[in-house]
C-alpha cells in the first residue's frame, strides 16, 4: 500500500525534477545564447571601431599630407607653376627661352651658341590626373670660354628657365691652350678666344593645367 | 519476509536531508508499544498501547505526518551472537557476513551484523556482533501498521545496541575523570522499563557483550522491584563472570528506577566498584535532556527514546523486506532530489556565470558604441577640414609631387663636375668631357661619365709623371667612392721608357675615365650625395 504511494511520488518527484531541470536548461541555453550573441555583437563593433579608427587615421594623414603639400605649394617659384601661358606650342617656347638664352650667352662670354627646341611631347604619368606636363629637349652647340663659364651657364639655365630644365648630356672638348696668342688676341683685340666647344642637352619640362599661380598668396 | 541491514551503516540517509525535526520513536516491547514525540530534544507527546489496533495511538502519529518513524526494539526474542572471522579484505568482509547471516539465522528474522572491532596482532581476525529479532507478533504487527504510515519509515533500530552511545555519554557525566589506568572495562546499565521489564545490557570496553531481560515478579511495590533489580544484576554479573570478568578489571553498574525503588536498593548486595543509581528524572537532567521525563517517573523507556531521538548518529538500523523497500524508495528520491539539486545548481552557476559575462559584455559594448560615436564624430571633423581644401586638393597635391620630382636631382651633375674639378694634378689636365644622364632602373637619375686627361711628360721625368698618374688614380677612386670608375691607358715604367727610347715618342700620356653610377644603387651615396 505505502510502497505503491511512494513510487507514485518518485514518479512525481521525477517529473518536476526533469521539468525543472529542462527550464534550467533552457534557461541555460538562453543565457549562453544571449551571451554568445553579445560577443559576437562586440566582435562587430570592435571591427567597425578598428575600421572606422582606420578611416580616421587615414583621413588625418590626408589630411596633414594636404597642409603639408599646400605648404610646398606656396614655397614653389612661380615660374614653375601652370600659367595662362601654359608654353605648350614651339613658337611659345622659342619666346620663352630666346631671350634667356641671349642674355646668358652674353653674360657667361660665349663666342658662338646655337639652341635647337625638338617637337614637344604630352607626357602622361600615372597618378597624375589634373595636369598635363609638355616636354622637349633643347639642345645647345657652343664654343666658351672654359668649362667653368659653361657649368655656370648650365646652371644658371636650371634656375632661371621657366618650368623645369634638366641636364640632359654634356659633351666637351678643349680645343686650344691658353698660350700667348690666345692671351693677346682676349686682352689686346678683346676678342672672344674659344678654348672649349661642344654641346648641352637639356629636357624642358612644362606644367599645365588650372591657373592655380593666380591664387597663390 | 526477508530481513537484512546495512552492517555499519550509522545514519540513514534520510535524517540528512530531511529538514522536518520532529521524529517520533516507537519503544515496542512483549507488553506494548510508547510513541514519543520529539521536536529538537523536546518531548511533545508521549502514549502508550498494547497493541496497533489502537486507534487513538495510531492516529497520533497524523499530527506531524512529515516526521519519520524510528522502531526501537526492546522484546525478549533478540539474541546477539559474537563471531571471530577470517581475516578476508575489508571489500569481501561484507560478503562473508551477509552468507554467515543468512547460515546463522532464520530467513524471516530481522538481522543484522556490527563490527565491534579487529585483531590487532597475530590473524588481525574481524570481530563482528551478530543481532537478530524474530520477526513474529508483536514486533511484525507493530513494524507492519508504522510502515504503512503516511509518515517516512525511520528504521527499526535495538534498545540494547543502541545503548552503547547511552553508556558512554551517562560514563561522560558520571564519570568524567578517570584515570586511564584505573579505567573500568566492564559496565552494566539496568533500565526498568514499561514496555520490556528490567532491561539488563552488558559492555565491555564500551562495546555491548551481551542483553538479557527479565519481567518483575511478585507484584510492583518497591521493595519487590528493587529486590528484582537485585537479583537479576546479581544474575547478570555472575554470567559476566563466565565470559571471562575478573573484580579486577573493574565493574560499574547503572541502574535507571523510580524514586522509590531507588530508595530501598541495597547495592552493598551488588558485587562492583562503583553503583550510580538515577531515577529516570535525574537520567534525563544528567543527559541535557530535562524535558524527557517528570519527577514522578517510574520507566526509563522515554528517557531512552528521547535521547535516541536527540542522537545526530545511531549505531545500526535493520529492515524488513518491505521496511527496506520503502527505504530504498526514499533513498532514490533523495538521490534524485540530491542529483536535481546538484544539476540545477550546477545549471543556474553557469547561468548566472553566463548572465553576468553578458553584463560584462553589454558594457564593453556599451563603451564600443561610445567610441565608435567618437571616432565617427572625429572622422567627421577631419573629412571637415579635408573637405575645406574642395577641388584645388589633387590638383596642389599632384603640382608639389611634379616640383618634388623634377627639382629633385637637376643640380646634381654639376655637383658631379665640381667634385671632378677638385682633382689636381701637376702635369694632368682634362681634354674632353662626355657625360650622359641616364635613368636607372629603380627610375631614379644616374650618371655615365668619360674623361680624357692628359698628363704632360715633356721635360719631365718618368717616376715623377707615374707618381702623378698614381695620385690622379687614387684620388679618382676616394672621391668616386660608391661609383663604377674604370681607367683606359694606364701605362708602366718599361712602357715609358720604351716610349722614350722611340723618336716619336709622343708628348703626352692620354689616360680615359670611365665613372658612372652603380647599377644596383646599393653601394653608398658617393660625394656630394650625387648617387641618389
């Protein structure tokens, strides 16, 4: 009698237990998920923050490369900058550089120099979207007076061109001694004696594009 | 019905779980059966009835139907057989005397088995104390209507064996400073009991030897009861004697009687070292348990039971067949309430374990989102700022990297020449210069240079011109460090003065410099920093 009683409550004892138990777990699992949930939900937004402190980052060096680079800009010679002459056709360079040259072959004594401008080119370079740059090379047959004079005219031409002027080749040669005729023929008829001949190359490069030099400061 | 019992099995199960303090304890003798209710050491109720078929006594045991029932046997039929077994491990010992039970005893005796010690020397034989109760009328009457209770089924446990805590806490309080060496081996309790008679219980060492009961004879007035107190303790020592008792090891005596036997016992007619006789009142104040009984008392059997019920472990219980499967019911709930428990707790740890790292976690993510509001509110502002340089942007950015570019190197190959021109030499002079620049193949400008020197020999002498060519050449090398410098028409001594010898030697020695910038532009930087 009292036997078939208490199986009856091991049985219930048994079901409220299994019944609990399987709320726990249910509780459980939904804790588990809930906090699974969380941390992939942070994993997200860790990776956002990285993400966007990334675009910060790159956005500040942007940015301080811009500043800086504005500060170069204003430190560039204005001659070097795009003009409304932007010096893109021969006729415009041949105005450009004849009375440099002129002047330059007076100041540094050359007996004879003769320029030749080749056909310009449009150089594309990569990176490189709102300006075009305009090259060619000039190339300069001289007699001087010495080598000296010769790399002061060159450099002289470096700085004083409009754009930019690079070297390009160098050729010469000694063609006499600075022996007594040559002395008197300098002081006494107070002609030009070449001692050295040969030839420049220079490669003219151009920029042109949005008449920015106007806005410099 | 099969009777066993769970040999050395002090506390039930049940008592550890069960959070109910009350017990009731059922003292069932030849002449009836005393229900004691006890709550924490309190006596609340106590009864007497000859037989289960009382209805009132039956029905008491509903006022608190959540406290378990403990039997307490103190009948004539029990018999108590001391064995000496082999030495087997303690893992088979169990076996060995479940089979000598069953051999020994009859298949429906309740029994059971208490192990009251070990050789120590020789064999190291087990010592066990075989107990058995028949189970026959009343024992089974009564065992069969407390069973069936609504109320948990405590165990049927026996007066006499359960006596060996009594005696030793009643040496505790009567005796509490004993020297070792005059420590008394041999101890009888004499209990006058309603249910049973004069329940006579032997120790020896503090270990139950052996129990006998005798019923009073010749009426109940105190004279008779204490002359019966007498002579059955007289009785008693002289079988004590046979078991091997000498006056020298030491003998006391407890008797538990009314106060007015108590007054006429003789215990110069009792042979022992020392007598304590207490009257179930003083018994129950000697033990901390005043409430047990009243000064008016004449039975020791509420006593015992109050104090069983006060005990935190007993010394063996017994079952029935049936007792035993109602036990074994209550033993799975505990089990499954015990495993819930445990489980549930376990569960609701690594809930709580999980919740509080998601509170941990909803604040990080809290402190995420804030930082990611900054950092967007940053970004915001930087992209401002940037956004302020509006289209002109590319366009300054992409003119500085076309000045950085072209205004780069176009000094450097006049540095190149001026670092030529510091070479000096006595006799050299340079006749022609070829210089090319040329594009390396990390983009970055280089240079392809020839020189003709000549060095003067007319009018000099030889080792002088080849100690200028020698100075020429190494100075060359020194400043070009880092440049490719090859020379072309170097001569020797015996090649100059062959030339000498000739009519047409010729005036000077022409040598050709070739320097031109490394390949692989991982040599130095050269002079003036003209290798970059």
């Amino acid at each position: 009698m009292k036997l078939g009683f208490l199986k009856k409550k091991l049985i219930k004892d048994l079901i409220f237990i299994s019944l609990t138990l399987l709320s726990l777990g249910i509780l459980l699992a939904f804790a588990l998920n809930a906090e699974k949930g969380t941390e992939q939900q942070l994993a997200r937004i860790e990776r956002e923050k990285a993400d966007i402190k990334a675009k910060v980052i790159g956005s500040q060096k942007e940015y301080d490369s811009l500043v800086q680079a504005l500060e170069t800009y204003k430190s560039i010679p204005r001659k070097r900058l795009p003009a409304a002459d932007s010096l893109d056709t021969p006729a415009s360079r041949i105005r450009a550089s004849s009375p440099i040259v002129e002047i330059l072959k007076k100041r540094y004594y050359f007996p004879s120099l003769s320029t030749q401008l080749s056909a310009i080119t449009q150089e594309k370079l990569s990176n490189i979207k709102t300006i075009t740059v305009s090259s060619n090379d000039i190339i300069i047959d001289f007699e001087g007076m010495t080598d000296e004079l010769v790399f002061s005219f060159i450099s002289t031409m470096i700085d004083e061109f409009p754009g930019y002027l690079q070297l390009k080749q160098l050729k010469m040669n000694r063609v006499s001694d600075i022996a007594e005729p040559v002395l008197n023929s300098i002081t006494k008829d107070r002609t030009l004696v070449p001692l050295v001949r040969g030839n420049i190359v220079f490669t003219w490069k151009t920029l042109q594009g949005s008449d920015l030099g106007q806005n410099k400061n | 019905m099969t009777a066993s019992a769970k040999w050395g099995y002090k506390m039930d199960l049940e008592s550890v779980f069960n959070v109910e303090k009350k017990k009731f304890v059922v003292s069932i003798g030849d002449e009836g059966a005393i229900l004691t209710l006890v709550d924490g050491g309190k006596l609340l109720k106590r009864a007497f009835a000859t037989s289960p078929s009382s209805k009132d006594f039956m029905g008491m045991f509903s006022s608190a139907p959540k406290a378990p029932i403990y039997i307490l046997v103190d009948v004539v039929d029990q018999a108590y057989i001391q064995h000496t077994l082999p030495p087997v491990s303690a893992l088979n010992i169990n076996k060995l005397v479940s089979r000598k039970l069953e051999k020994d005893f009859d298949e429906n005796d309740i029994k059971a088995a208490l192990q009251i010690g070990r050789e120590k020397e020789g064999r190291k034989d087990w010592q066990y104390l075989f107990v058995s109760v028949r189970n026959i009328p009343p024992v089974s009457e009564w065992v069969d209507a407390i069973a069936n209770l609504d109320n948990p089924f405590g165990g049927i446990y026996l007066l006499p064996v359960e006596g060996m805590n009594l005696i030793k806490d009643i040496k505790k309080v009567l005796r509490p400073s004993i020297p070792t060496q005059g420590e008394v081996k041999w101890d009888i309790l004499v209990s006058h009991n309603r249910v049973g008679g004069f329940r006579q219980i032997v120790f020896k060492n503090g270990q139950i030897v052996f129990t006998r009961i005798a019923q009073p004879i010749g009426g109940q007035t105190p004279d008779v009861v204490a002359g019966n107190i007498e002579q059955e303790t007289l009785n008693t020592i002289e079988y004590v004697r046979r078991l091997g008792y000498v006056d020298e090891e030491g003998l006391d005596v407890y008797i538990i009687a009314s106060r007015d036997v108590k007054n006429v016992i003789d215990v110069n007619t009792i042979p022992a070292r020392s007598h304590y006789i207490l009257t179930p009142f003083e018994m129950a104040g000697k033990l901390g348990i005043q409430g047990a009984a009243e000064e008016s008392d004449r039975f020791g059997d509420v006593v015992a039971a109050v104090y069983f019920a006060n005990c935190k472990s007993h010394i063996i219980s017994l079952h029935t067949e049936y007792t035993k499967q109602i036990k074994n019911l209550y033993l799975l709930r505990v089990i499954a309430r015990a495993t819930a428990i445990i489980v549930g707790v376990g569960i609701l740890g690594f809930s709580a374990n999980s919740f509080t790292n998601s509170v941990g976690l909803r604040s990080k993510l809290s402190d995420a989102n804030d930082s990611i509001i900054k950092a967007e509110e940053e970004l915001r502002k930087v992209k401002l700022e940037r956004s302020k340089f509006g289209a002109e942007a590319d366009r300054i950015k992409e003119i500085t990297d076309l000045d950085r570019m072209y205004s780069k190197d176009n000094k450097f190959p006049l540095d190149f020449m001026s670092t030529y021109a510091g070479i000096v030499g006595f006799t050299m002079f340079t006749d022609s210069i070829t210089m090319d620049i040329v594009e390396n193949a990390d983009s970055k400008n280089g240079i392809k240079s020839l020189f003709n020197v000549q060095f003067e020999k007319e009018n000099m002498r030889i080792d002088r011109v080849l100690d200028d060519i020698d100075l020429f050449t190494s100075d060359v090398r020194k400043r070009f460090d880092g440049y490719k410098v090859e020379f072309k028409g170097l001569p020797d001594q015996n090649t100059l003065k062959l030339q000498e010898d000739k009519a047409d030697a010729q005036k000077n020695i022409t040598i050709q410099v070739d320097i031109s910038s490394p390949q692989d532009n991982k040599m130095g930087a050269g002079i003036g920093g003209l290798n970059r």
